[in-house]
C-alpha cells in the first residue's frame, strides 16, 4: 500500500515540475512549488512509517516551514513586481 502512495506522490511530483517549468504566470510556478513542498513531506512521512523512526517527521516540520516561507516571500515578490508594472504602463 505504502509502495502505491509512493508512486503516487512521484506522479504529483512530476505534474509539479511540469507546472513549475511550463507555467505560463508566476502564480502557476508558486502554486507548483506548493506541490513539490506538499510532496516532500509526504515522502518524509512514509519514510518514518517504513522506517520507524521519528526522525523523518521531524524533517517533515522543517520542510513545512521552509515550504511556507517560500510560498509567501515569492508571492510578495511576484505582488510588487505586478504593482510595479502598473506603475510603469501610461
């Protein structure tokens, strides 16, 4: 079962890097990294239910807290670069 779940986070992982190379606005990249982010944590944790050890899971907090950070540092990048090209357009 764990083996069907891992396949399936690949498969998120590689619709996510398609999205993240591919797409077309920023918000479709940020989104993207979402995936990749959502993907590692859960690899980490079928890595500490194969595994048993507790160690993974908290490898899984850090990555989510990275992931978090991430997403809203690029979003603001990506708010004041918008707000910045209307400032620019007559």
């Amino acid at each position: 079962m764990i083996t069907l779940l891992i396949v399936l986070v690949f498969v998120c992982v590689a619709m996510g890097v398609v999205r993240f190379v591919s797409g077309p606005t920023d918000a479709d990249r940020i989104v993207a990294l979402d995936i990749l982010f959502s993907a590692a944590v859960a690899l980490c944790a079928f890595a500490a239910l194969s595994s048993g050890r507790v160690l993974f899971l908290d490898i899984a907090i850090g990555v989510t807290l990275i992931g978090f950070v991430a997403t809203l540092a690029w979003s603001r990048l990506v708010e004041q670069g918008s707000q910045q090209d209307k400032e620019t357009k007559p």
